[in-house]
DNA sequence: ATTTGATCATTT
DNA sequence: AAATGATCAAAT
C-alpha cells in the first residue's frame, strides 16, 4: 500500500490526528508491514512505519521529511507521564562544518518545522500495543531558537577549529553532539588544532530531552 | 558505502 | 534514573 505525499499542511496534520489513540498494532495491520519481536534488531521500525503511514517523502535525501511542507518528522518515544525516554536524532555533523551560518545550517533546516508523533513505549509493554499519542506541529519560538544557535555555534566552532578533545556529549544546552556510526571502529579522518590529520568516530547533532520535554508540556499546557 | 530511521547498553 | 557512548537495519 503506497500513500501519496499530503498536499498541504493542513491535509498532514489531519492524516496524523487519526493516528492518536491508536496502538502500532493497528497501524502495522493497515500495511502488513514486517512488525519485529524487539526494536534492538530494528531501531528504526517506529519511525518508518509513521513515515510510511503519513505519506512522507523525503525518504533518503538530507531535505525534511515533508519535502514540499518543509516539514521534519519525528516519533518521540514518552513515558505513560508524557515525558520523553530518549534523545532525539537531528542530522549528522559534517567535519569540517559546510554550513557558513545557523541559518543556513543542516539543523535549522530540519527544525524550523517539526511534527512530532508521541509514542507511549514505557515499561515492557509489548510492542504492538504501544499507543500514539496527540501529534505536535511545532516550530521553535524565538527563546529556543536563540538558544539552539547558541549551542550550534559553540558545537560547530570547536569542530571547526579541530578542539575534538573537548567536544563531548556534556557540552550545549539543547543541542548535543553525539557518536553516529554502526559502531565506535568506525572512522573518519579530521584534522585536529595542530594541524595534524587523526580519526575521530563519525558525529551527529542531537536534542536532549530537556527540550523535548517543554515542547510536550508547552503543548499541553496552551 | 552512506544516509535515513532511531534505540540499546554502559557509565555516571 | 538519567545521560553518554555504542550500535542496528532498510533504502539507496
């Protein structure tokens, strides 16, 4: 079953509020997609089987999810108290960083404009039973978004400048640099402050949930 | 071989 | 328990 891209905002988000309150047992039916016994051979099931569901286009390319909606999708797993279990993945970081400005960086591009799709996946709660929650269409306001640059800067000027012994997971108030690669033997070559050419484990940006977490409450709470 | 989708598992 | 560091699969 192949769903068409949404034409407008309005049409996603009307596709997305059918999907609350009901369990990934149902949405998987509707595609008799392959359901996985564990997410720990299948990480990524949640998020492609929403992707799937909702139309989304932008598959492999490093654009938004909804290409012609400028619309990024996430599947953020929460707490039965609403609160996110994890970290939330944004983009890969390029070393040497190709982006000359915040605004023209690969992270605000994909967080100008965010769907998220809440998933109550707390305890051991069998997979299919896991039940979705109230989409969010959210865009950062201007708090956030000066805060996130402020991170972006500081993450970026250390790559930039080859500081890769102080770049660390500990450093940015939102945004957080973190490994993404299949595995910590996975190398890149990057050249450090010296000047000197050394391998580094690939790198991508990331939110805590400290912000995912306002982004929830804010919703419920307005 | 890379980029997308992320969560798992160990440390703090 | 929460955060950091490590890892997995599909699609291209």
């Amino acid at each position: 079953m192949n769903i068409l891209p949404p034409t407008s905002e309005t049409e996603l988000l009307n596709r997305a509020y059918t999907l609350a309150g009901k369990t990934l047992g149902d949405i998987a039916k509707l595609h008799q997609k392959y359901v996985p016994t564990s997410l720990i051979h299948a990480k990524g099931w949640i998020g492609q089987l929403i992707e799937k569901t909702l139309g989304a286009n932008g598959s492999n390319l490093d654009q938004p999810d909804f290409i012609n909606l400028g619309i990024e999708l996430k599947t953020l797993p929460v707490t039965a108290q609403g609160f996110p279990c994890e970290s939330t993945y944004i983009c890969a970081a390029s070393i040497p960083c190709e982006d000359k400005t915040w605004e023209q960086s690969r992270v605000w591009r994909k967080m100008e404009k965010m769907l998220w799709v809440p998933i109550e996946s707390n305890s051991e709660k069998p997979l299919l039973a896991q039940r979705i929650g109230t989409p969010i269409l959210w865009s950062p306001s201007i708090r956030i978004v000066t805060q996130l640059r402020e991170d972006w800067e500081e993450l970026t000027e250390l790559m930039t400048l080859g500081n890769f012994e102080d770049l660390s997971a500990h450093k940015g108030k939102y945004l957080q640099i973190r490994p993404k690669a299949a595995n910590a033997k996975t190398f890149i070559q990057v050249i450090d402050h010296q000047g000197q050419s050394i391998s580094i484990v690939p790198k991508g940006f990331y939110i805590r949930t400290i912000l995912t977490r306002q982004i929830i409450e804010h919703h419920y709470c307005t």
